[in-house]
C-alpha cells in the first residue's frame, strides 16, 4: 500500500462523490487529474475551477503514469481503460477504499444513510459542525451553498460522510457505506431501489442490518422511527438506537410543525427549530441532523442558527431561474417517493400555482419498470406532467423497460395534463405554449438532461 501517493488519477471523475473527492485530494496538495465520458456542468466547471485536468472519453493512452487508480463504481470490465489499468498492473482502489485507507481511520466518522435524503442531511450536519466551528472533514453527494464543495478532507476529529448501499466497484459488490467504519449511523429511510443490482427489498435489508453489525457499542444509531423498514433492519442492532420522527414513540420526537413560503418551523429536543426549506421529508433531515450534533455536545442554540442560516444544494429544488414570470427548479429526484415528497414540499412553498413536472427516467431503476405502476401516483400534487424517452434505452430488453407512453396514459386518465415527449427538445417545445407568468416548472433528473434547464429560459 502506498500511504502517501503524490499523483492520483480519477477514472469516473465527474461523478458526484468521485469529483468531490477528487477536488478535495487537490486542495490537499496531491497531482489530480482524471477522465470521465460524461463531462458537464456543475461538476465538469467546478473541476475546472479547482485546476484538475480532465479527459474526455476513456482512452487508455489518456491514463498517466500515478501513483494510484481511483476507479468508480460506474467502470466495469470491458472498459478500455479498466483493461489497460489491470494489464499494466497500476495499484488501483475503488473510492470508499480510497476514503478508508486515505482519511477515515482513527477519527469519529459520522456515516448518513437511507434511500432518501441523504445528500440534504449530510450537508446540513456539516453546516451544523462547521458554523459551531468543530471543523469537520466531509463527504457530500453534492455541493451544499454554504460550504462550497462536496468535500473537504482537513485533518479533523470528525468525518461526516455521505453512504448509499449501492456496490463498491467492479471488483468489490459490498455495499459502498461498510468501508466507512462508523461512529455514528443515521438510517433516513429504506425503500426498495437499485433494481440492477437488488432483487428485493430484503436484499437490501440485508445489507442495512450489515452496516449496523459494525457499528461500536459506544457509538449510536439514529433511525427514522416512522419507517417500518428502518425500525427493522435495528432491532437487533448491537449498538444504541435513538429513533427520531413524527410519530409517538419516538424519543427525539418532531412536533408542532409548521409551514410558510419561506420554510418550516417545529419542535425537537426542548426547541423550535426553523430551516427555509419545504416540506415534511427536509423536517426530519433537518431533525436527524440535529440529533446527531445534539450527540456530539453541540448547543442547541447553535444548532438552530445553523439551520436557519442553511442555503441548500444544488439541484435539490434549486432555482435555476425565472422568466416571464415562470419559475424554473431543478432536483435531482428520480425515485416516485422522492417525486412525490418534493412535489408535496413544492406545493406548500407555492400554493396553489400551477405546477409542471418535467421528468427524465435515467437512474438505474426508473429506465426499468419496477415503478411503471408508482410512478402516475408519484406525480399527483403536480398540475401536468410531461415525460422524455428512457435514457440508454438500448442497455435494456423490451420487456424490462419503463414504459413512459403508459405513465403518461394512466396521469392523463385521471384528467391531468399530460404529454410524451422524445427529448429535452420537443418538451421545451411543448411547454412554450402551456407555461403562464406563475407557473412553476420543476425538472426532474439525476443527469444533464441535455440542458434542459437552460434551454427552457432561453426558450420560454
């Protein structure tokens, strides 16, 4: 093991995680450099702005001669430069090894977890440690405003990570989140998703209930106690558990909720709390967060001023602009309960303005058909609804596809506008008309969906 590589080389590196990690090795000192197929904003900019060189394409001539291969969990075999690391024998490392070995032994590492939630959650505990001035070391799946960056690796008694179940690499089919050697786990939720490496929903239990099997007797796990999933995957977990959530039985329990235009206010912990954030899903990211800082000694006092003062992330109900009196959003949310809980949070803020969802099925599990059935309800609180081509659609047999014509059919049977549309282009095109000065349009998609945004207020 080389414990001090002085050139690391990303190959994936415009993925979320990879590029925060990336951006932070950079700071730090380390020669940086990567490729990656898929290069654009707001990634391939801020790798820009950090001075990392990147590649376009995986060509194996473009792979230098580092120290180490940082390889993401999106390469596999057969991947020309996946062939040309193993075959000229260059020391390689998935990311959350990278992260273990590299930054995460010896220090209290805060591990948050679920299907959903996770990037808002981590970023408001880092904003928590960091404005009560513990100066953690992070890890985010995005880039919160109030910190900058995804990522910083300072030499700090405490991590506070991002993990999600999905695998590790090619090489290594753990779930990613069992490298991070946890002090303290929060468990936001667990649904069923990642249909192309899950079969079920127990599957991925399983691989919960492993994550909770490592974490020490003197550390602490955080459940949503709302969640029947969540509550299960602890019950024997050999380490403390405090469930947090809405519900009666929980001991750090969410109460007397409020909501206005501008955000949220409850009760937790012996305190009214406030975030200028909507809906009841950012409620309990906000109130897991709290009670993880709560653990480390944190006042309360600064824990409301942290969320109050909270700006957010990008593409997580970010507005990308308003023209004509329309105001474009774009989230990252791709799975029907994060839809549909963004939808609710979005109706709130706004009232009773119309609503338009723009979706693009393009994650792993909604390009299938798993959620063929989910998806029409997912998109209820929305005022019309209009839906591109699956992406990569010729990775997938016929019968496995998410048929999005149908979607359309089951939400326009019930009354709502609803269209099909090819592209980002021909729904631009489609929208042009239908959109009226306080409409809100929200694009859903966890890619560039072609510029979508961008298109859509030059456009309208």
């Amino acid at each position: 093991m080389i414990d001090t590589p002085k050139h690391v080389h990303f190959l994936g590196v415009c993925g979320t995680a990879m590029g925060s990690v990336a951006a932070a090795m950079r700071d730090s000192g380390y020669v940086v450099t990567g490729q990656d197929d898929n290069v654009y904003p707001p990634m391939s900019t801020f790798l820009e702005a950090k001075g990392i060189p990147v590649t376009k394409g995986f060509h194996p001539e473009d792979i230098p001669a580092a120290d180490l291969i940082v390889i993401g969990n999106a390469l596999s075999r057969g991947n020309p430069t996946v062939e040309s690391v193993l075959n000229r024998k260059q020391l390689y490392l998935s990311l959350p090894e990278t992260l273990k070995h590299f930054f995460l032994r010896g220090r209290s590492n805060l591990l948050v977890t679920g299907t959903h939630g996770k990037t808002t959650t981590t970023s408001m505990l880092a904003w928590i440690f960091e404005s009560a001035g513990m100066a953690p070391g992070y890890l985010i799946g995005g880039i919160p405003a109030n910190l900058g960056q995804g990522a910083c690796l300072r030499d700090s008694k405490y991590f506070i990570i991002e993990g999600d179940e999905y695998d590790t690499a090619f090489f290594d089919k753990r779930s990613k989140f069992v490298h991070y050697l946890p002090e303290l786990v929060v468990v936001n939720n667990i649904e069923f998703d990642h249909a192309d490496i899950y079969n079920s929903l127990e599957e991925i239990k399983t691989s919960f209930q492993r994550l909770l099997n490592i974490v020490p007797s003197k550390g602490l796990v955080l459940i949503n106690g709302d969640d029947e999933n969540s509550r299960d995957v602890a019950h024997k977990c050999p380490a403390p558990v405090i469930e947090v959530g809405f519900s009666e039985h929980c001991k750090n329990r969410i109460e007397n909720v409020s909501h206005t235009p501008e955000g949220c206010s409850f009760d937790l912990l012996g305190s009214r709390l406030s975030i200028p954030m909507s809906g009841d899903f950012n409620i309990r990211n906000a109130a897991m967060a709290a009670s993880a800082a709560a653990h480390y000694g944190i006042p309360i006092e600064k824990i409301s001023a942290a969320l109050a003062s909270f700006q957010g992330i990008r593409r997580r109900q970010e507005i990308r602009g308003t023209v004509r009196g329309i105001t474009i959003i774009d989230d990252f949310g791709h799975h029907p309960t994060a839809i549909r809980e963004t939808l609710s949070g979005l109706r709130k803020k706004f009232g009773s303005v119309k609503l338009w969802a723009v979706f693009e099925p393009r994650s792993n599990t909604t390009r299938r058909a798993v959620f063929q059935h989910d998806l029409p309800a997912a998109f209820s609180m929305a005022d019309g609804v209009m839906i591109s081509r699956v992406a990569r659609l010729e990775q997938l047999a016929p019968e496995e596809r998410l048929d999005p014509e149908r979607v359309i059919a089951d939400i326009a049977a019930t009354g709502k506008p609803a269209y099909y549309e090819d592209t980002a282009d021909d729904i631009v095109q489609r929208l042009k008309p239908l959109a009226n000065d306080g409409d809100v349009v929200i694009v859903f998609s966890n890619g560039g969906f072609d510029g979508i945004h961008q298109k859509l207020l030059e456009q309208l």
